[in-house]
C-alpha cells in the first residue's frame, strides 16, 4: 500500500521515516518529496509497504502523531488517475 505522511517537518530524513514506519511492518520504500529549486523538503512523503495490514497498523497509529512539534498526516495516497479539483483545467 502506499501511504502519504504530511506536514512534515522540513529537517526529516527518509531514513527517519524508515525507522519510524517499519516500527509497524515491512517498508518497501520511502520517497521524501524534494523543491527541485532549493533542495529543501516540501513537507510530505509517500512509504510503499507492502503489506496491507501492516500498513493500515500505520496509518492508525501514526496519523495525528507529533514529530518535531508537529502534528503529521497519514492516510493512505489516492491513485494518480483518482485526484479530482486539484490543479489547473487546460479547458
């Protein structure tokens, strides 16, 4: 399942939330979404695990989590072709 963890703080590894997700299960991957300009995070992430209950463990536990005095975000990501009033129309 692929998770979407928010409101990151800008100073958190993807090692962090590798350390921080596996706590649940098995984690495939972790992708720390980076501001091609400046390098820096944009305060979000996606954790592939594969197992879904695993997973759902997760979610439940870490969403509405401090980490760093912040309180994160974590559901699982909607599809790519799902994503509906987000961005710009061409039309």
């Amino acid at each position: 399942m692929n998770i979407y963890v928010g409101n990151l703080p800008y100073t958190v590894s993807e090692e962090d939330l590798g350390n921080m997700f596996t706590q649940y299960g098995e984690v495939a991957s972790v992708k720390l979404v980076m501001d091609m300009y400046s390098g820096r995070s944009k305060g979000f992430a996606f954790v592939e695990m594969p197992d879904n209950s695993q997973a759902d463990t997760a979610i439940k536990a870490l969403n509405k989590s401090r980490m760093h005095d912040r309180e994160i975000k974590v559901n699982q990501a909607e599809a790519k072709g799902k994503r509906t009033g987000r961005g710009r129309s061409r039309y």
